[in-house]
C-alpha cells in the first residue's frame, strides 16, 4: 500500500541473505503534518487508532503541551512557539507510544 502524501513508508530490513523489506504496520505510522509548521499542526493516526495522551516537548525537555484527545485526530496551534525543533509524544489506549521531531518556522 502506497503512502499517504505528505506521509513516509517505513521498511524493516532484515541482515539475512534472503532478506526482503516489510512494510512497518500501519499501526507504527503516525501522521504529523504540515512539518514544518507556523500556524496550526494535525497529529493523526491513520489506522484510527484512539490517542489518549499527547504531549510536546522543546528541545530542552520541557513539556509545552500535555492533552487528552480521546480522538485519532488533534489539531494544535504552535503560533506562539518560537522557531525550531520540538518534540511530540503520542499516547495509545492500546499503551504504546509514538514520538516525532516538530519543526516550527516564522
């Protein structure tokens, strides 16, 4: 299955000599977008899966955002941050946890 636009396909590689690229499930991909950003940013989990936890960090570590969606889907504003790289850590009902870098421009 192609990736969505705007999206990555992650491959697991194996090191064996009859190895062959998987795609990563579905399940592992997390759509943060648009990337970089100025105004308003959608965190969404194309599987549908429901995210329960969401939160941001900057790049000292200190947590900026912390949600609760309760959705697959959460749209935030990142217009009062300053320029650079931030960090965003998405929650599961399931328990696992996805992260992605967040580059915000002025």
């Amino acid at each position: 299955q192609p990736a969505a636009k705007g999206a990555f396909q992650l491959y697991r590689v194996s090191q064996s000599p009859s190895a062959t690229a998987d795609p990563v499930p579905v399940a592992e991909v997390l759509h943060v977008y648009p990337n970089p950003a100025s105004g308003q940013v959608t965190v969404e989990d194309p599987a549908g899966e429901r995210i329960v936890r969401l939160e941001g960090f900057d790049a000292a570590g200190r947590r900026w955002l912390s949600v609760a969606p309760e959705s697959n889907r959460y749209v935030l504003s990142v217009r009062d941050l300053a320029r650079g790289t931030y960090f965003l850590r998405v929650g599961y009902a399931s328990g696992r946890s996805v992260s992605r870098a967040l580059s915000v421009l002025r």
